[in-house]
C-alpha cells in the first residue's frame, strides 16, 4: 500500500468526521460560517454596483447641455405637481393625527423608509430574491417590507453588515394575506410565492379564495395587502391575477396565479419599510441567546 | 496428437442412445410444451380481461372532487349559512422528531438524577418530551398571534382578551395521545381554527381574520409548523335561528348519488375512506339532499411510486343549491335579544320560544328557542365535550316545535269560541264574575282577589277573566270543547313537508326535524287511557282556562292567532319562502262565527293590549291585538308558571301573527304579560320596521 | 511567498470568475437558471494542489456560494469537499485535457443537481415531482455546458496562479 491510498483512506475517514461536526454543530457555528462568507464576498457586491453607479454618472456627464436643460424643465414641471401633492398630504397628515389622537389609538406601525439600489439579482426554480445596497448599519432589519411606491416587492430575508437579501413575492418563503378587489366582504386570501419553472415567467399563487367571490369585470383583478397581519401597509398593490381564478384541485376554495405587480427582475430601486418597533417575526427568527421571547410579553 | 484424434474422440458416442429413452425425452417435451402453451393460452386470451382489469386496478387512483353545499338564505336574500375558509395551524410531529427526541433525553436526565426508588416510565416521558415541546411553539404562535409586543387598537385588544383563555393555548393531551396512536404519520393540528369561530359576533369578521393574517405574515415560513386551509360551512349570525338552520357533521358514508358501476370501482380503488359532510338537525338535516350537491370525481393512472400521472377520465362535482328560508333575519334577531333579556334569578337566559308567522301564507317571519347553541363551534368537529354542554342546558331542543306545553289563559280564546259556536252564550251576553266558583267542594278562584263582576266576551278577553271561562266551559261542556281544539289543529302535527312543492328527490317528513307529534286535547277518553280516572267538572273548568291535560306547541298557538286574524280554522306554516306562493292552508274552514261574534273576540284581544292584561306593551300609534297567559306547571316536583303571549298585527286587516313562550322557573316572577309580552312587542315593531324600510325603497 | 497558502490566494484568483457567474445569473435572473460554476473550478485546483488543500479550496468555494442562498446549510461546501476528495484520490485522470474536460461537464453538473435538489428541500416540497426531475436536468445540463465552456480559460488562470506559488505540476505528482 502506498502514501497515495493511504491518503486516500485518510481523506474519507477525515470526511466523514467534518459531516458529523459539522451536523452536530451548533447553529451558532453555521450561522457564523454562513456570515463569514457573506461579509467576504460583500465588498465585491458593493464595488460592482457602486461602479455601475459611476458608470451611469459619466453617462449622464456626456450628455449635452440641451438635453440636460430639457430634463431640468421636465423636472421643474413635476416638482410642481409634486409639491401641490405634498401640501394636501399635510392636510391628511395632520387630520389623520387629530383622529388617532381623539381615537386614543396611536398607530402601531410607523415605518422608517430606507431607500436602496439592488446590486443584484439570483433566482432559481426555489428561489427568487435581490441583494440591496443597505445593511444593517443603515438600520434594515429581517422582516421588513420592501416596496417600490405602492407595489410590494418582497420581503427582506436576511441582513448582512452592508448588504441585505430580499425574498421576492414569487420566491416561495415569501407569503402574505390579501384582498381581492371587488370583495365587498372582504375575505382574506393566502398568497404565496410559487416554485416556477425555468425560463418561465415566475408567479405567486393566490389561494383560499372564496367559492361565491365574483371578480369585478372588465378590469384586472387586483390583489392588495390587508394591513391586518402587522407587516405590509394595507392596500398596496401585491400584483393582478393572471389567467383566470379557477376551482382547486385538492381544496374546496378557488386558486389563480398572481403576476407580481412589477417586473421584478428589472427593478433598480427599492424602499425598505423598517418598523419602528421589532415584530414578533423579527422575534422569533432572531437568535434565540440574543433576545428572549419572555422580554416582550 | 494431431487434430484427427482429437475428432474421432469426440465424434464416438460414450454409450449409443436408445429409441425408447429418445422417445421418452420427446414426450416429455411435448407434455411440457403443450402445458406451456395451454397455460399462455389460458392466460393471454381466456385470463387476458380479468388481468388487464387488475393491472389497471393497482395502477389506478381515484381522487375525489368533494361539492361546496349550498347556501340558505332568509326571504330577503341574506345569507344564513354559506361556506367560508377555516384556517388551521398543524405541526409536522416528523419534523419536531429532533426536538422532541433532545426534550426526552434531558427529561430522562432529570429523571435519573433524581435517584428515585420509582421505575422511570419512558412511555410518559416520551409523551411528557412532545407535550413540553409543542406547548414551546404554541408559545411562538401565540406570541405572534397576540402581537404581545405592539401597540394594538381597542378592537385589537378586544380580540386579545377574547383570546385570553382560549383551550388551544396549550396541547390538547389527550388528542395528542389519540394522534400518536391512529394517525403519527399525519400532521397534528395545534390549532383548529385561527378565526376562532366563538368570537363569532363578538368581534367584527376583519378583527376575527387578522390572527390568520399575523400567523401567515409574521410567523417562520419554513420549519415543522404550517398552515393549511380548507372550507367548512359557516353561520354568520352565530347561534341566531340554529334550531331551524341545523348543523353538519362528518360521515363516512358515501353519498349515494353516483351509478352502482363507479360505486363498486370507488370501494376497490380508494384507499382512504371516504370523508365528507352531513347535516345534522334543523333544515341542513332534512334538506340535505338539496344542499350537499354532489361529489365529482377523477380516475388518474399512477405512478408505482403513488404519483398521478394521466387523467382517465372525469366527472365534476355538482355545487349543491340555495335555500330561501321565509325566516326574516331582523325579526329573528329582534326576537333572540328579546327572548335572551329574559334572566333567570342567577342572571341566565330562561328556557324560552317565539315564533312569527305571515298571517296570510303561513310562512314563518321568525322562529327562535332558548337555549340555544352555535353551530359554528360545531362546524369542523363536534366535540363532546360541547355537546354534552348543550345536552346540559336543554339547547339542542327546538322548544318552539318540540316543546309541549299548557298555554294557559291564550287558551280562553277557544272555550270563548265554543261557548259562542255552540249557542250557549252569545257575544253581548253578560256573566257575573265573583271571586271563584266553587265546583263541587273545590273552589276554582280568580286571579283578582275581588273578582270582575259584570263580564261580556271582549271584557273577558282584555282582564282575562278566569270565572267566565270555567262558567262557559261547564256550560259548553268537556267534549265539546276539546272539538272546538281540534277544529283548530292544535292537535295535529305542523311543518309536514308539502310533496308538491318540494319535489320527489326530498325524502324528509318534516320542513325541520321532529316537530311534536304528541300534543294532547284532553277529554274523558284521554284522561282514562292515561289512568287517571274518570272525568270530573273540575278537569273542564281547568281545560277552559288552558290548564290541566292540555299541552300544544308555541308554533301552534301561533298558527291558530294567524287563523283566528285571518277568521279561519287552520294555518299551515312553513319555512319556505316563496315570493309567488298561493296562500293554501290546509283542511282550513270558515271560523264559524257571525260577524258580530267574531267582533267581539278581535276587539277584546285589542282591548287587551289597550287596557288590559298585556297593556304594558303598547306601540304608540299603533293597534295590534293579544292575548296573554300565564299556566302553571311543575317543575321539580314543585309549581313554577309558563308566560305567555299570543297575538297579530295590526288589529285591522293583520298580516303577521306571533307566539311566545317562556318558561318561569321555581323562584322566578313570570307572567304572561309583563315577561312574554315584550318579546311580542319588540317582534312586532321589527315587523314595522322593516314594513317602513321596504315601502320607503 | 509559501506554497502552504496557495489554496487562498487561489480563492482570491477564482472569485472573479465566481462573482462574474453571479453577475450573468443576475442579468438572466428572469429565466430562473443559474449559471454555475463553482464545481468547474474545483478541478484546476484537485489536481495539483495537496489533498488537505484542496479540500480546504473545495470547502470555502462552496461556503461561498452559500452565502447568499437559501440552501441547508452546508450541503454545498459538504459535497464540494466530497468531490474534492473523490477527485483528488482519482487525479491520474485528470492529468491530460481531455481528462480534465470531462471531468469539469461531471463535477459543475453533478455539484449543481446536488444544490438544486438541496433548496428544493427548503422550499415546500414541490408537488410535481416529474417537472422538479426535469428542472433539475435542465439545470444540471446547463451547468455541465458551463463546465464545459468555462473549464479551459479558468483552469489557465489558476494554473498561472499556482505557477507563480510555485505549486509544482501536476506530471511531477505521483
């Protein structure tokens, strides 16, 4: 027998001697790993999508005069029209106040938004999600929203130093309830991302949706947050049904696919809805030696 | 050696053949071919059928496509009962095995450690080590569900409190034990249902739902609890009308609507059991053929792994239809208030019912019992333990059909009726009315302590004079006086389900389950066939005034105020409403009085409510006739009365008739017109109401 | 510098390669596939480096690959180092290029069905088992094109690495 095969018994053996640490470990040591590599390999994310930044800043610097004057003017125009907006915001802002104030209901999800750039883009069949520009340094934390204007994008999943995972509404660890427009009851629906298929368009599902609903016709069916669950706003715009509500197969309540409300594998930019307070989701994913369940009871 | 020898080795026989042995060796062989190929012949063309059909048997499966039942509604469409979606939160006990199995080594530890003389059972411990486990992640769910650690608006708080003591907040032990026994393999489910259908009512339906929103948004998407979703029926009004409505239940039974052939191939081919749902009492029960649809099917070819894999062929399930019940849900829901505002001395709802009906079709506006019970907390699955509850409070019996009961001085109408009808006194006859009546050596005393003296039929009627009745009851006589009853029907069984109208597919007797069938017009046969004895005067004066033998149903004291509104003999109710429906009242006469006759009785049920006995009730504005009564009865073995009130609106050219019933207990002050009376009044004004609300649309 | 760090430095050289299959997965993103390869790169390095290297390489490329995916922890860098071994206990084939080529289409695809059927245990089983067999294929295909396209150029790159750390050859092993 020579060293070669030697060595070769030896790597085997030593194999299965990391399996079983690595399986015995504790989660302490995964997540460690796991945060290791992500922090190493953040930096290079950062460059990349801060070059691209750059690239779009001398891009822009090359433009002539003449158009950057048109821009300014088409700029000047909805700055306008943006300020009007503004004020009677105020108006509602200030009427909505004196109401909670006179209702004595303070409300319990004040948001801090946190604009970010997405660096980039991985989807599989199991999974879509972006990474964002903003991290825990800029006070993301898991389980925030994330929405671009009144449209849902996903859901931040994990968050790195300076970098954020987000889980898109068609990955499938992404699920919220929803409003079917055109349901005067109001009944909730579970939707949930769905397993897609390669080079298909990636869905989510909509289900529980009920036997006697009637969708409104004429129009696209809309599917809007509740706002009852404690995460998303109510009424934002999580995508429309696509191709028809139809019976299901297993259950008794009808399904329908859900086309997400933007393409979200274009997208560039991104607002992350930071709760003021933790959820109790944020909770519960937080490791267990950091915060214990008994302190928010 | 050259290759010569080598050939005449080989080419010389060891030992020559025989013919015979050759012989033998082919005979065999063509024994053994001739088997073979009968056997193949066998097999490919006679077996051939026989085998294909079992190869497909094992490589088929068949999945069920189970009806959604049908809607019932009440006659202005609202809907009473429908089918919503029940949210449950399950544990995947396979994926808790870890868990579980760290949980039961460290109890084993604190077990030993102890250094206790006691044999440790490692069965308990097991259970113990689950138990302690998933009572950890109900701990989460409930923490998300709470919102423990927010702010939360007043109905937030409201659903909170609600909550507080819910059952499900820790393992049902015993089911776990049931789990780990019949069905580990499954998903054991921690909660039923997240819209928690005992809040039904009690918060609004969005508050109800926003658990089922918390759970999906904020609790963990991967790890062993999930959360699964199916439909189950759903009654928004809670309790309201549950006597009528029914509930379902689980059977095993396979509905028996397909064609023998697929019946046959189900029973080989499934290998679950067949589950679905049944109606249980009330219209869910006898209409249940109408509401359950019927189930669809699909035959697929399967994988050997157990994977569909081709649809065969089809049959799509029959959503089952709507029922429009003639009940009117404001009238009903006045009604239930009414008659729960009715307490007892320890401050609970008194054993009551009340019925309403349209005095011209007979159909029921409204028909309530208390106690009563939800059918929502009976929806996913009757617990015992719930229901031996209702069993305890006497909730599952519709006291407005089922209850037997004397109905007292409402009963004066009939002896005022029979004495009018058999001549022996008229309408402006005038009787002096002391303060009792001796009849033979017992004296039958008024209410009032100095009688009523001068006293004509309307007089009667309005102060409900006790004298007048036992002086005409003797004067009519017994027999005639239980005919004058049975004139009327209140001896015959109501809500017979009318073949016309329902059609053949309609199996059930009865529009709702078991009304009473045994009511009792008492005359000398009655009372000797029950060995009582004979007859005396006694038992006539107390027949006249509603006492005695007599029992009748609140439904039918109001069938009979619809058909003495109307100056007929019978009213056939029903719970169906049916917007073009004939007015047809079965075996009905004319009442047999003359118009003056007649007269009096309607003007002495006005006179009733404006002076008289049930003057407490009055509708300002309005004139609408009753008459009260108050019998007594024995209620553990000592006396207690039943109030009650009968009646119909409004006093000239009535639609609506009504009846209520409530049972007084032992230390309770119950009269007919102080404690029925209101319910009357409050089912009356609903009725203008709504009347008021339609004319203005 | 020691040839004891040669396994790092070789991580650093490979990243951008590592990185830039990210970017064109990011690009593509809408078609859903991944273009993978991470097992590619283990073969450069399983044929000239020390076993314990080697593995040490296998292990860190996988966690890296991890990093931001949601798969059971570990099973990437695990089977990773498998191959790692298996290669490197069977690195006489991967003396010419031919050897080497075949290997790279195996291990990028057999490494990409291994993740693939991996997050799919994450993800809610997925209910049609035949389209997830055949997403699967169509993924693990890909990744053996990849394998087979990025092989050439991305084992000159980490030769000239291991060149420069003076790693010595893969003819002199054995």
């Amino acid at each position: 027998m020579n060293n070669h095969q030697k060595g070769a018994k030896a790597s085997y053996i030593a194999l299965a001697v990391f399996i079983l640490i690595w399986i015995s470990g504790t989660s302490a040591l995964h997540r460690f790993t796991k945060e290791t590599f992500a922090e190493f390999q953040a930096p290079a994310l950062q460059i990349v999508s801060k070059g691209g930044d750059l690239a779009r800043y001398w891009e822009l610097k090359s433009r002539s005069n003449e158009e950057l004057i048109a821009a300014s003017r088409d700029l000047a125009r909805i700055n306008a029209a943006l300020e009007l907006r503004i004020h009677s915001m105020d108006d509602i802002r200030r009427e909505n106040t004196r109401l909670r104030e006179n209702a004595r209901y303070t409300a319990n999800s004040e948001f801090l938004t946190v604009v970010a750039r997405v660096i980039s883009r991985d989807s599989s069949s199991w999974w879509q999600k972006i990474i964002i520009r903003k991290g825990r340094t800029d006070g993301i934390r898991p389980g925030s929203p994330v929405v671009f204007s009144n449209r849902v994008i996903g859901r931040v999943s994990a968050v790195h130093l300076n970098i954020s995972e987000v889980d898109l509404v068609t990955s499938p660890t992404f699920r919220c309830t929803a409003f079917l427009i055109g349901d005067e009851k109001r009944r909730i629906v579970y939707v949930r991302g769905d397993a897609a298929n390669s080079l298909s368009p990636n869905k989510a599902k909509v289900t529980a949706i009920p036997i006697d609903y009637n969708p409104p016709t004429g129009q696209p069916i809309k599917v809007l947050t509740t706002g009852l669950g404690g995460v998303f706003p109510s009424g934002l715009i999580l995508g429309e049904v696509d191709g028809g509500i139809r019976m299901s197969t297993d259950d008794n309540y009808k399904v329908a696919d859900l086309n997400p409300a933007k393409d979200l594998n274009m997208i560039e930019e991104v607002s992350v809805l930071v709760p003021q307070y933790p959820t109790a989701h944020e909770i519960l994913l937080a490791p267990s030696e950091k915060i214990k369940l008994e302190e928010f009871k | 050696m050259s290759s010569d020898d080598t050939l005449e080795k080989i080419s010389v026989p060891s030992a020559p053949i025989t013919p015979w042995r050759m012989y033998l060796i082919f005979t065999l062989f063509a024994v053994g071919f001739i088997y073979i190929f009968c056997g193949l012949f066998y097999r490919q063309l006679i077996q051939s059928q026989d085998l294909i059909d079992q190869a497909n048997l094992q490589s088929e499966t068949i999945v069920w496509r189970p009806p959604t039942r049908g809607k019932i509604v009440d006659r202005n469409n609202v809907t009473l009962v429908e089918n919503r979606v029940r949210w449950s939160v399950k544990a995947n006990l396979l994926g808790l095995e870890g868990e579980i199995d760290r949980e039961y080594r460290a109890l084993v530890k604190a077990e030993k450690a102890k250094e206790s003389t006691i044999k440790i059972n490692y069965e308990i411990l097991h259970q113990e080590a689950r138990v302690n486990v998933l009572n950890r992640w109900l701990k989460k769910i409930w923490f998300v569900i709470d919102a423990s650690n927010q702010k939360k608006s007043p109905s937030e708080k409201k659903r909170v409190k609600f909550l507080a003591d819910s059952p499900e907040r820790q393992v049902n032990v015993t089911a776990l034990a049931k789990h780990m026994r019949d069905s580990r393999i499954f998903k054991f489910t921690l909660i039923s249902d997240l819209t928690f259908p005992e809040l039904r009512n009690q918060i609004s339906d969005e508050e109800a739902d926003r658990s089922v929103a918390r759970f999906i948004e904020q609790f963990p998407v991967d790890g062993p609890i999930t959360i699964e979703s199916d439909m189950i029926r759903s009654y928004p009004y809670g309790s309201m009308a549950c006597h009528t409505l029914g509930y379902v239940k689980d059977t095993n039974q396979l509905p028996n609507d397909f064609d023998p052939n697929f019946e046959i191939s189900f029973k080989k081919l499934s290998k679950s059991k067949y589950t679905g749902k049944i109606g249980a009492e009330g219209l869910e029960q006898t209409h249940d053929y109408t509401l359950k649809g019927s189930s669809g099917w699909e035959r697929w070819t399967k994988t050997s792994a157990g994977y569909k894999r081709e649809l065969l062929e089809s049959y799509p399930q029959r959503e089952g239809s709507q029922v429009r019940l003639s009940l009117d849900v404001n009238i009903q829901l006045a009604a239930e208030k009414a008659l729960t505002a009715i307490k007892d001395n320890a401050g609970n709802p008194l054993p009551s019912a009340a019925v309403m009906l349209d005095v011209n079709t007979g159909e029921i506006l409204a028909i309530a019992s208390l106690p009563n019970y939800n059918p929502n907390r009976l929806a996913s699955k009757v617990t015992i333990k719930y229901f031996d509850e209702i069993q305890e409070q006497g909730g599952w019996m519709n006291r407005a059909t089922q209850g037997l009961y004397a109905p007292g001085s409402t009963y004066k109408l009939i002896t005022a009726i029979a004495g009018m009808r058999s001549g022996k006194i008229d309408y402006d006859d005038i009787l002096d009315c002391g303060r009792s009546l001796w009849i033979g050596n017992h004296e039958f005393v008024e209410h009032e302590p100095y009688g009523f003296g001068q006293v004509d039929v309307e007089k009667m009627l309005a102060i409900s004079c006790n004298v007048w009745n036992y002086r005409v009851g003797l004067m009519v006589g017994p027999d005639l006086l239980a005919q004058e009853a049975r004139r009327f029907g209140l001896d015959k069984t109501l809500l017979k389900t009318n073949p016309n109208i329902m059609g053949a597919e309609n199996t059930s007797q009865y529009e709702i389950p078991s009304p009473a069938r045994k009511m009792v017009i008492p005359d000398a046969n009655f009372k000797r066939s029950v060995g009582q004895g004979n007859w005396t005067s006694g038992d006539t004066a107390n027949t006249s005034i509603g006492q005695g033998f007599i029992l009748t149903t609140p439904l039918h004291m109001a069938c009979f105020a619809a058909s003495v509104a109307r100056g007929e003999t019978r009213t056939t109710p029903t719970i169906f409403h049916d917007p073009l429906r004939i007015p047809y009242h079965e075996d009905s006469r004319p009442i047999g009085l003359n118009r003056n006759q007649l007269n009096a009785i309607r003007e002495g049920m006005v006179r009733c409510v404006t002076e008289g006995t049930a003057r407490s009730i009055q509708i300002p504005g309005f004139q609408f006739a009753a008459k009260t009564g108050t019998s007594e009865y024995f209620k553990n073995g000592q006396k207690a009365h039943l109030a009650w009130i009968i009646g119909y609106a409004p006093a000239k050219n009535p639609k609506v008739a009504f009846a209520v019933l409530v049972e007084g207990q032992n230390d309770t002050n119950t009269w007919g017109g102080v404690t029925a009376g209101p319910v009357g009044q409050a089912m009356v004004k609903e009725w203008l109401n709504s009347k008021n609300k339609q004319s203005e649309e | 510098m020691s040839v004891l760090w040669a396994w790092f430095f070789l991580i650093l050289a490979t990243y951008p390669w590592l990185f830039a299959a990210d970017l064109v997965s990011s690009t593509l993103a809408s078609s859903g596939l991944n273009y993978f390869i991470t097992g590619a790169a283990l073969i450069a390095p399983c044929r000239r480096l020390k076993r314990w290297q080697a593995v040490l390489f296998a292990g860190c490329v996988g966690f890296m690959f991890e990093a931001y995916r949601p798969i059971p922890n570990g099973t990437v860098a695990i089977s990773l180092v498998t191959l790692a071994i298996l290669l490197g206990n069977y690195r006489s084939y991967l003396r010419t290029s031919l050897g080497m080529i075949q290997a790279a289409v195996v291990v990028n695809a057999a490494a990409a069905i291994i993740w693939f059927t991996a997050s799919a245990y994450l993800c809610e089983a997925p209910t049609d088992i035949y389209n997830a067999i055949y997403q699967a294929a169509l993924q693990g295909t890909l990744s053996g094109l990849v394998g087979l396209i990025i092989i050439m150029p991305l084992a000159t790159t980490q030769n000239w690495i291991m060149d420069l750390m003076g790693v010595p050859s893969a003819q002199d092993l054995l």
